[in-house]
C-alpha cells in the first residue's frame, strides 16, 4: 500500500514527530510505502508529491514546523478540487490513503473527503488544545512551556519597576494555554475567551495584587474580547482614536489597566515564537505515539477516523467526535485556578 | 483548622508548587491555616515547625526542591516516633492534620498513620513515575524534558565522532524517564527494568543503526540490569576486576557495547541534574492543581486518601490504590516504540 | 565605611550578581558596610534605603531583575534634589560614597554629582550595549541569546509556510543586538540604526533568499527608520491611514515587504523578554567581576571612575570616557557580516 | 582557488557555525571552491573528501557537532602520512590549501605541514580555553552555559536535603570551566589543575558554607588532582580498595568530604553533555567571525596563521603563539573569586 502524508494549517511543533513515527512503523513492520504531499491539500489538488523514506524522516522527532510544507487550502475549491478530481490524481500516482494531519478545518474536510469515497485517516493538530477527541494535541505543551518561560522573564521587569506586565499569547476561540501559562507562571489575572471579565473587574485584581506588594501579571488569550472595548476605552478618559488598532488585545488592555488602577502598565504579544522550534519532550513522545499508531491504523483500514489521546492511551475516534464543538475551557477549571489570583 | 504541611523522600520539582497551592486555596477560600514540617516526618516527630503563609509561598510555582527541606526519616522508628507519640506532638502544636507529599514509603507510612488515628491526606510524588493511581506524577515531565535535551547534545557528538552513545537516565524499579526521553531524543536502543535484554541483543541494536550509519545513541535506566553481568564481562574478554565498580549500569555497559560491535562507545550518568531546578510548565499545573484539590479534600474530610491525576482530571483515591505494586511500563508501551529502534 | 548601591534605569540581567559581588567582597575582604537604595535616585533623594548585607545577596547571581527597585527619576529634579540636599541626606544617615549601576543617563547624573563633591562609582549597565568604556556590559548576552532562540523557532514557522519572518528586537540607538542575534540566527537581513536601508533594498534581499529556496528571516533594531517611511508606505499602494501607528518598527516593515517581494511576512516584536530573567553564564561572570572590582575600587577611593570590561581584563576608567558618543556597530563590523545575507 | 576544510579533536559547539562562514565569505565574495575533508587529518591523509558548497552549510549556524566528522589522526603517521604524501594528495585533487580548525595537537600539526611547505590556515577550536592567543574560544561559552543550568538544579536537592554537591566539569590541564561555571553558579568552592588544594582545606570551605546555612556546592575541573590522593583517602578511614577508580574525580572527593565534613555529599560527573548540542549565541557569533575572517586570510595569503579572538576584534597571529604554553588561569583571577566562596 502507498500512503501520502498531508500536514495542513497553522504550523505546530510534533508535526514531523507524528510523520517520522508513521513513516518508522509502517516500514519497518508493515512494508507500507509513504509519499509526502506538499503544502497541505494543495499537494492533494495539485498532485505535488516528495519521497518520504526512512532516510527522509531522520533526527526529525526534535525538529520544528514540518518538513513537508503546509497551507491553508480547501481541497474543495478550485478547478482540480473536489472528491473526484481529487480520486483521480491519487489513482495516477497510485496513492491508496491519506494521513491528513490538521486542525478542526482539515479534519472537517478530511470528513467530507471520507464520507466522499477518499480513504483519510486523521492527526489532530493544534496547538491552542481546542479539539474534543483528544484530551491534549502536540504543540500545546510546547506552547505553554514558551509562554511561561516568558512571563517568568517578564515577571522580574515588573517586580523591579514595580509595573503591571501584560503577557497576550495564543488562543483564538479557546483559553488553555492562557490558563495553563498562567497557573505555571503565576499570573494574577488571566483573562480567556470562555470568561467575560469587564475592564473594571481586571483593573480590581491588578489592584489587589499591586497592594499586596505584588507587580501583577496578566495573561491574555488573542481572541479575549472586552464586551464594549470602545465605550470602555473612552469612558475611561482615553483616546479611541489613538487606541492600538492593529496590535492586539494586549496593547489594547494595557492603557486602560495604567488609567484605571494608576499602575504603569506594559503589554507583550508572545506571538509566533510560540508555535515554533523544537517540540517539549511530552510535544515529541505524544507526536510520536499518534503517528505509530496512525501506521496502525492504516493497517487495520481504519479510514474516516483519527487518532487521539485518552488519558495515557492512544484510541481511534470518528471524524465527527472532533468536530462541532470546541474543546473550549469548562467554568470549573477557570474557578479551580481562582484562589491563586486572589 | 490547622494543617501541617511536609515533603518527604528525593526531592522533586514541582513540590514548592503543590505547597503554594495549597496555602493559597486553604487561606483564601477556606480560612485554613498551615504550619510548614520541616525536613518530612523528622519534623513531626521531633515537632520542628516553621511558619508557612501567603507570604512564604510568593512566587513559589517555578522554585525547585522543597523550602520545607526534606529526608527520609520512618514516622514509626525512633524514641518520639510512632503514632502515639506523634498524636500527641500534633496535639501540642494544635495542628489537626497533615497532608504528606511524598512517594510511596511516604505514603505506606501515610497510609499506617491513617489507620492508626492521625488525620493524614496525601499527595504522590515521585519522579520516576513508578506510583499506581496517578497517570502522570510531576517532575516527571521536568525530568524528562532534562534527559531529552542532554540525549540531544549527545548525539551531535556521537554524529561526529561516529560513536555511540549511552545515556543513563533515572528509573530505579521503573523505565518510564528511559522509555519517554528515548522516544522524545530518538534513541536506538531502550534498557528498561521491566524488560529483560543480553548484552548481545543491546549490542545487535546498536550494531544495526551503525550499519545505517548513523550513531548509536542508548538510554539505559539506572535500574537495569543485564542478566549474568560478570559473566557477560568476562566472557568479551573484560578484565572483570577493572569493570567499572561503583559507577552506573552506563559505565559498565559501555565498553561491552564497544567490544562487541567495535564501536568506540562514551557513556554519560545524568545522576542528580534530572531532579532539580525550576519545573516545566506540565509540571508547575499539575502541582498546582494537586495542590488545590488537596485543600478542597481537608475541608471535606477526606483523610486517608490522596489526590491523583486521571485523564485531565484530579481526582482522590485510597492510599492502597497507590501502594503495592509499582506503576511498570507495560508491555505493550515497550514494544509499541520498537519500530523506532528498528 | 558605609556605602549605598543603587540601580537605576531599565532592568537588566545581572544587576543582582553586582550587587551580590559587590556586598560579598566589600564585607568579606575589606569590612565595608552596605545600604541598598531604594528605585535608583528616587531613594538617594528621598532617602529611602534598605539593609543590604550577605544575607540578603544570598544565591541572587541568576536572578533577573534588581532587589532595590529601579527608576528613572533625576537626582537633580524635585524639592530634595540638587548635591546639596543629596550631600546632607547621605550624611544624616551616615552613607560615605554611592556605588550607582545604571546606564548613560544615570552615569551622566553621577558625573555631575561627582564633580559636586558626592562619592560616587560607577558601573556600567546597558542592554544594547550602547556604552562606550567597555567592551561588553551585562545584560546583552542575555539578551542577544534570547533574541537568537526566538528567531530559531520564527524560521521553523518561515520555512512551514514559505513566509518571510520579520523579528524586531531591542536597540533603541545602537544596533548591536540585531547585529549579534542576526548572525547568530542565519538571519538574511539586518537593520540597524546605524545604517541607512531603502525599504527596496530591504525587499531586494528578501527576495534573493527567497529566490534561493529560503524562508527569508529579518531582525531589526526598534530604532532602525526607514527613511522617508510615510512616502514609501503610500508609493507601495499601501493606505497610510491604516499603517500600524503604535507597533513597532517590525510591524511597518511586514506589509510593505509583503507587497513588493509577494512574500506572505509576518511580524514579531520581542520586547520585554529580552531584558527579563535569569542571566546567562557570560552576563553572570561579567556582572560578578564588576562588582567585585566596584569593591576594590571603593577601597582605593577610586571615586568620579567607573569599572569597565576591556578584553578579558576589568579596568577602571573615569566617567566621561564613557559619556558622550554612543557605541555604536562600526560599519566594518556590519560589512563584515555581508557575506551572510547576499 | 580551492580550498580543503578540516575539523579535527574533539567536537566543540561552533564547529558548523566556522565552517558556514567561511564557505559563504569565500564563495560569496572571493570566488573561492571549497571541498569538506572527512574526520580531521585522516581525510586528508586517505583523500577522503565531500562536496561543500553554500547548499551543504544551508542552516548550520545552530547545529552541534561537526558536518565533517572529527578524529584525532596524527598527519604524520601511517603510510600516506608525511609532508610528501599529502603534497601529493592535495595536488592530485587540486586542492590549494586547507583549513584546519582544531586543538593544541592539530594546531601544532598545521605548524609542522605549514613549515613543510603545506599551506595551511588554522582556527583554533577548545572547548576548554586553553589556547593562548585567543581571547575566547567558541564552545567555551555553551559549555559554561550547560554547566551554569546543571549547577543551578543541584543546587536546589542540595537546598532541600541539606547535602552538599560536587559537580566535576570539562577542564583537563586549565580551569577556565570550573572558574566561570563556579561563579556563575555561585559555588563555595572551586577546584582547578592550577591551584594546589588539600582534602583538608576543601572540606574547610564546604563545613564554612555548610555553617552558614548553606548547601555546599564544589565544583572541581577534571583534571584537578589532589596531592597524596590514595593517602588522603585511607587517612580518612576510606577503603582504598573501595575508592572510585574509574570515575571521575569528582566521585572521589564526595566520599572524602562527607567523611571529614559529616555532611551528606553526592557527586555529579556532567561529561559529554557539555559539549555537544547547539552553541550559545556568544559561540555562534565568534565561531561565524572566525570562518569570515578565515576566508579573508587564504585570499591575503596568510597561510602558516590563525585567526583569533582580541578584544572584540578578529585578528591573525602565527601559531607558534598559539602553541608550547597553554592558557591557564592566572592567580590573579582565581583570587578574584575568592571573596565569593569564603
């Protein structure tokens, strides 16, 4: 059997991790032969292939980002798009499956495609950790690792000015690696997209945790939003037109923080550092397990399936178990960590 | 309520942080108050006492060891020890109950104090993952990240000298550290306690990734053990009476591995640089949130148990749920990283 | 003797293992008695110290930041300010001299106060190593490793997408960070302020890398101008209205970059991590010496003179050698690095 | 021209960042045609040779190791060894000269082949700092680096247990390691080849700091030898028979100290980790320099020179200087330190 491997949207460390697992297991104890598939489903489209032997997949487990190039193409889209296009470029190349390694959106299509006569099986991919069906994704740890180390960093800035530190990182829809940095680097307030907070009441704990002789530290999710930014903005006697546009969330709560509480404030966007670089060792040995038994999966036809973490087990689930609903942050977890803000 | 607070057995990154939770929650939401124990159940027995406040767990989260000190004292041994005795120490210093942060001797005597009267929560630790009833304990993830990162730099030695290289990691009665950190650094070969293997199948693995060129790298837990050692020895033409003596499984390894296959061999004894410095963030959470949940468990009376990790979840469980037979790696996990040594 | 040390300015790696060194050898060797300052000048002013013995500089080499607080207040400003007032304050509480860590700014100040009559010593104290006097100052291996690490792991998310990475680091007038960070990154293009760049030479650059097959990776100074930036905004189609106003540099220069090369770019402003944390074995050392030797130097009566890093030495040199001109890269030392980026 | 480059001796973070930078200088802007000469002077005596164009050094700033392979072939012997004979080689591939970056012994080498007419053009390479001549060597830096982070988490289990810990670093003949890692860490003693210490005063320092309240940290170079040894340890009442004989010496102090001392006292041999893996900045940076400035050289035809590191400057000087005594650590700087162990 020929199998191609796709790795699809936002770069994520354990990406080659999971392809140098698949490609190790399914030579070495089952003959499969693997194809790497360029850019995504734009390779799939467009029929862009690589060799992907043993010798390609090499010291790959530490290595960052992916060897095989990603992108953020529909494989729906496009006058070679579509299911039976797409049937017929693997026929040429005598492709029998697909590994889609991706996120809600490549799975999703990767479901289509499945449901559409295609062979997929699925890696869940993200590193915001924000997929049901798997209790954590490779990356994520990474990410929070990254995130913490630099909010330790940011931490002696603030005692030693006696400033309150604003730390944004990564989170589009969901607040775990908000939450998780946060608890590890002792954060005072986190704010995530799950928990509205008024302006008001993050001033309240930057406060309390400034006269307790602390310098606050606060963590942000991107994808936060203050529910009515601008009026907060100009109530609290700022100006909206020199508001930070394009920066984000954080260059945005800094100033009103710095108005309200008196507090000399400053924001920094952690930004890509934290998807990039070597994978955490957890990052590599959870990547790995994924592809070891994505070879296995293969083996035992489980196509329209992806593999997934469940406690310190690797299981199969169906497409749609990871799909609809997000693996959003539940209120007890948030409350959990609310004694450490106090 | 009055707690006691001790840590007990090798010292572990992520205790300060378990400590830091639990006072923050106790002392926030409950009204609890804590006494630091100093140095494990010496400090209980002899009743040495140090305060132990917000103040004194500030910005304890990412600090390694334990600022309560600790040994390996048995709470029963001794002419102020046993449980009598100590009831009546508590009694004294109005404390009215312990929670015990320890591994599994800790917990035995946890678990013995239990049933003889004294009120006594605990919480698992150990470094080599080797306790049931927890599926990850912390400093685990630190240590293994440390391992990983040294395997690293070993391997672009070996690349250059076209050496192999052993590493030896540790894991006394369990191969969790080795197993991890081989798969996270890409090892070629994995000694673990729990599976058995001559010298001559080490030696054929690592004669193998010689063969295709690349530089053996070996992780060996410190508690393997090759069957028939000083035969082994002799038998490869080896001074028996130069084999290394006090070193490690490493050292002894080494120049078997380099009689057999010809390849000049190094070996490395991690030792004590696994155990300390400042935790990973994997770490810091799951401390943290042990933490937490153990402040919870005093107010609800839940004596004679401990918090452990399930899944995402932290959860209490008996302490003979912990006790009796260690947490091996099983089989399956063994054999399912075999393709990579291939 | 009794002596005050303070810090003023921008936090800085290894401001604590001055400080540690210097109240080590002053107690140890020479029997001086130590007060800290309280926020640089501020204190001095206000007369508000702390006590500063062996005791409190315990284990303080690997912490970031400075115990005493730092400011920017101007010792010559306010109601108490001026020599005069500062000479009698320093007398009431029976302060001989003042050891004063800190930058241009607050050498300039001790200059002044120093022809004023006041005790004082300098130590040089600059992240961006924009100090004349020394070869290297503390802080900026820190930071320029920081800076390195965060653009190994910008490449990886470079080479995935087949984006140019643009990395702003620190260096408000001097360029040495993204000098340093740069080579040592493999970056394909360096603005510093010291050398003027077209927006199309920038671009030109880009495109030659990415012609080559690479991700193209960009560090820039936060104090590199483009000149004529507004124009060259609008020539490149771009809306001015929408430019990014309060980010930084780096973020002006992706859309524009983005819009001549084609190349997808993207944006990361380091920030406050690059002066955060734990010192770096060099920052640690050097830090160290310069406090020993701010010891030595008070015992000599060595006042109105700095030490400073010369080669492998740590010599004395009089203020103003270190005011006046910046350090700046020297054109031969950028050129010298040409041949990385062509 | 083409020009053969060389590795040689042991491995050094650095090595890949030299040859980058010569092979880019070179190619870039002189023209020059460079071939990799396989594991040090056995490729050049046996002809083994590989291509090195810009495609080959793609990257290689980070990466540990050396891409060339390293071995410690003495040019002179064998029976393609000689003057002569690798006259012949080089011509016969047309190669106009070598580079060869090394140690004292490969150094000492290129002197011999340079005064027998090879051309020949050295960048000195130790990890130990032991060359004259240079400031600084590349690998030196990281090396103080891993030993600084693995001294930093010793001592936190010396914290928390009470012990004192004995960490033996890199440093045959000099202790250069040792001194900075020492005061990085800030040790409270610190044993190199260059400075005679008996048992009796080591122990002195570590019950010194042991009274104070702290955990004792020793740090000893490999190469340092305490006088009378095997008396020193049966005058303890030490086994002789039982004493370490192949570790380190490190392993042979921690049983001598806690006998003298009563202080519980564990040893870690820290070995190869500290020379592999990917450089610090600092190394990259100097490493990058010399391979430009090595370039510069062949076109200037300096053959018979190395280029160094003075100041902040790259320089040539002829390798006698470089050569007969080694860099060792003056007095003057090992008194310096003193103040922070007393």
């Amino acid at each position: 059997m020929k199998i191609g491997i796709l790795t699809s949207g936002g770069d994520c460390p354990g990406l080659n991790a999971v392809i140098r697992g698949v490609v190790l297991k399914g030579s070495t104890s089952y003959d499969l032969e693997f194809v790497g598939i360029r850019d995504g489903w734009r390779g799939v489209v467009e029929g862009d292939f690589m060799p992907l032997t043993r010798h390609e997949v090499k010291g790959l487990s530490k290595v960052g980002g992916t060897i095989l190039g990603t992108s953020r193409t529909n494989p729906y889209e496009g006058e070679r798009g579509g299911a039976e296009n797409i049937a017929k470029t693997l026929y040429g190349h005598k492709i029998d499956g697909i590994i889609a390694i991706g996120g809600e959106g490549t799975l999703a299509a990767a479901d289509r495609l499945s449901k559409d006569g295609i062979k997929v099986l699925g890696v869940p991919k993200t590193i915001d950790n924000d997929l049901r069906a798997t209790d954590y994704s490779f990356g994520f740890d990474t990410a929070v690792n990254i995130a913490t180390d630099a909010m330790d960093r940011l931490r002696t800035t603030g005692d030693s000015h006696q400033r309150c530190m604003v730390a944004e990182v990564m989170g589009r829809h969901v607040g775990w690696i908000a939450l998780h940095a946060g608890i590890a680097a002792g954060a005072h307030v986190i704010c995530i997209p799950e928990v509205p907070m008024s302006i008001d009441e993050i001033a309240a704990q930057v406060a309390s945790a400034h006269d307790r002789g602390r310098a606050p530290l606060v963590v942000v999710s991107e994808g936060f939003t203050l529910e009515g930014m601008d009026e907060a903005y100009s109530d609290k006697g700022l100006d909206a037109f020199n508001r930070p546009r394009l920066g984000g969330i954080g260059d945005q709560l800094a100033p009103m923080i710095e108005k309200i509480t008196g507090v000399e404030t400053r924001a920094t966007i952690l930004g890509h550092i934290q998807r990039g670089g070597s994978p955490s060792a957890f990052d590599r040995v959870l990547a790995t397990r994924l592809g070891l038994h994505a070879a296995d999966a293969i083996v035992d036809g489980a196509w329209g399936q992806m593999v997934a973490m469940k406690g310190t087990d690797i299981v199969r689930v169906p497409f749609e178990e990871a799909l609809g609903e997000l693996n959003t942050v539940p209120r007890y977890r948030y409350d959990e960590a609310a004694a450490l803000f106090g």
